[in-house]
C-alpha cells in the first residue's frame, strides 16, 4: 500500500510541476490533489478488508 502511495504522490508532483511551473500556486495545488487522492487511496483501502 505504501508503493501505491508513493507512486500516486510522484505522479501527481508531476503533473502539477508540467501544468503550473512558474506559478506560485503550485505547492497548495499538489497539496490539495494529494490530500485527496490519500482521502481515495483510503476509502478503497477500507472497502477492501470489509
């Protein structure tokens, strides 16, 4: 689980560096994304051992 955390953190680092380099919102976006995507990662973590 934790490969698959880091995995989705990378990618998500990335596409906001491709999309919003020069801007200076770009920490509080991958911030964002990131916290959501944890939010999902566990939700389906949940529903699996259920």
């Amino acid at each position: 689980m934790l490969i698959l955390v880091w995995f989705v953190v990378c990618i998500i680092f990335i596409f906001v560096q491709l999309i919003l380099e020069g801007s200076g919102h770009a920490l509080e976006v991958f911030a964002l994304l990131t916290a959501i995507a944890l939010f999902l990662i566990n939700k389906l973590g949940k529903k699996k051992t259920k």
